[in-house]
C-alpha cells in the first residue's frame, strides 16, 4: 500500500547539516535535464521524494517499508531467511532479528540500536524447515506446529494447531512466553497489545493483540492460513507476571478454548501473537461492532456475505501514514499538495 502526493511543493531546507539544499539542487536538475530525480537526502525505507521537472515534487510513503539501508545506499527489502552462524536471520530487513535454529534457545530476538527485546516460548525448539520467509519448527506439542513469518520491520509466530486431538491438549489452555527487554521496559495493555518502551517512553517495539482464528473459508477463492486470518477472529486473554529482574517478564496467553475445541471449529486453527518495529498503523472496522489494529496485514473494505462472514458485515479499513515531510518550516513556509492518491495491491 502506498500514499502518492504529488505536486508537492516542498521549500528549502534550513537544517544546518544540509549546507546545500538537496530539493533546490534536485530541482535544478530536473528542470534542466526535462526528467524527473530522485532527492536522495529525503528517502528512507518507506518515502521516496522526487523533483519533477515542473517544478513540484512527488512523495511516494509506503505503509511497508520497500527499502533497506545497505551503508549509505538503500537496496531492496530481502527477506528470505538464511542461516547465520548456530542462528537464522532475513537476508535484508530493517529491523535487525534472528531466529532459532532448533534447540533450548530463545525463538527469536529482535534489536534497534542500543535495543532488543528477546523471546523465549514455553516450547523446547525442534530443527526447523526454511521456506522463503517462513520458518516452521514441527511439532512442538503433538499436532502443533509453530510457524514464524518474517517481514522487512516484524515478525510473526503463530502456533498451527492441526486438530481436534491436539486442540484438547491441556498445554494449549495457557501459554506462558518469556520476554527479555535489553534497556527497554515491556508494557502489556488492557487489550493484549504491547509495546516496548525505552527510558523516555517512547515504543521502539509494538505487539497488536493476539488473535486466534480456524480455517473456515472467508470466501470462494480465501482459505485462511497462517498468514491471513479469517474474518472472524477470536481475541485472547493477555495476563503478564514480573520474574527475578534477570530473567525478564512472563506473559501468558490463554486462548479462547471455543474457539480452539467448539463443535463448528474447522481445523487447522491459528494463534497468533507477534512483534516488531513501531510503524505506520491501521484500523479495520466492520459494521457488526468488532474491529482489529495492527493485527496481521490483511485488510477489508465492503459488504461480505460469505458464510464465512456470518453474520454478514460492511467493513472500512484506515491507515495513517509518515507525512513529517510535510510539516510547516519554522520560517512559516509550508508545503502545498496539488493531488494525493492511494494506491493498494492484492497479491495472489
């Protein structure tokens, strides 16, 4: 999904690290050259300005981030999962994380700078298979598999319960996962979500609620999986317990068991918590009254009437997004936008 503004009219820049001003000089460029250039100095992983040759400016801000920083160039988001060392890590992505390559160790950890946040499951990790960004380690509890999916700035860990003898496991009633915070405070919410803060407060690391959700069709062509949940997902319960100060914190998951054991449950079912780097936030609403943040990447707008969706429901997706860009000068001078457009993709 991006935002695409353009005929942005963006003045100078009076930052003192910026001695030249990179739109003026981009500018020059385009108008004398009759081609649209890049201004290397305002793209990031998620924007990419250019000067047209008219005298305005595009912003492209993507929700996801399309770009990694390779040094003082950016090269393309890679995340497909490679070893590395007794670990396993994405090729390229912005947030910094590794994985498990089988054993008593930590699932996964994740760091920012001077920070990380480390994950340990209440599970005894077997050698996992590697798929493209997926990493599935099987059967950590008899007919349940744990999945982790990994994108350029987050990670994902859903445990894949493939049937009812397994969903009866008493194991699953409550899941108690071990968060380690290196100069970070780990806050759980009311709702389930979470966020790691840093001594100022501010969130370096973000976790939505948790959500469950089975494998009843949502339409014809959607059959969800462990990256794309139902439309009808079931919340659950999020408690948290302080350990000695160098162990961390506890926090237990306890699942919905209607939703994991009822009679109508289609099998395999889904719980999914996950973890990653503070980003560009969306919200779906439906018009039965429930709604979801953050939680995967899946979006909805309209009527659904699938059986699936029972009962049916209108839905409205929204999404904010980085416009720090466009924010006023401090000589009062501002930005001016002459169209703006939303572009989204479905992939098959």
């Amino acid at each position: 999904m991006a935002l695409v503004l353009s005929g942005v009219s963006l003045v100078a820049s009076a930052d003192p690290e910026l001695p030249d001003d990179p739109v003026a000089e981009a500018m020059a460029d385009a108008v004398s050259s009759g081609s649209s250039v890049e201004i290397p100095e305002l793209t990031d992983e998620h924007s990419l300005s250019v000067a047209n040759p008219d005298g305005t400016v595009t912003l492209t801000l993507d929700r996801a981030a399309v770009r990694v920083r390779d040094g003082e160039e950016f090269g393309p988001v890679d995340t497909t999962v490679v070893e590395a060392g007794n670990r396993l890590e994405p090729a390229a992505s912005v947030l910094e994380m590794d994985f498990s390559a089988g054993g008593d160790t930590a699932l996964a950890t994740v760091r920012d700078g001077d920070h990380a946040v480390t994950m340990h499951v209440p599970f005894v990790l077997p050698a996992p298979s590697v798929d493209g960004d997926q990493v599935t380690y099987p059967e950590v509890l008899p007919g349940v598999d744990l999945v982790v999916s990994v994108s350029a700035e987050s990670f994902s860990e859903v445990l894949v319960v493939k049937n009812r003898q397994a969903a009866s496991n008493p194991e699953l009633e409550s899941l108690a996962f071990r968060i380690e915070g290196d100069g970070l405070d780990y806050v759980v919410a009311g709702d389930g979500s979470a966020e790691a803060v840093d001594a100022e407060g501010e969130a370096v690391f973000t976790s939505p609620s948790p959500v469950m959700w089975d494998s009843a069709p949502t339409s014809e062509e959607d059959i969800p999986d462990a990256t794309s949940p139902a439309e009808v997902v079931a919340p659950i319960e999020v408690t948290e317990s302080a350990l000695p100060s160098d162990e961390g914190l506890e926090v237990v998951l306890s699942p919905d068991q209607d939703a994991l054991t009822g009679a109508d449950v289609v099998y395999p079912v889904f719980i999914d918590p996950s973890l990653g780097k503070d980003r560009n936030n969306f919200l779906v609403v439906r018009s039965t009254g429930s709604s979801y943040y953050n939680t995967n990447d899946v979006f909805r707008v309209g009527y659904c009437n699938w059986t699936g969706c029972s009962p049916a429901y209108k839905a409205r997706s929204f999404f904010d997004f980085d416009v720090s860009q466009l924010k006023p000068k401090s000589d009062g001078s501002k930005a001016t936008i002459a169209a703006a457009a939303v572009t989204v993709k479905r992939l098959f």
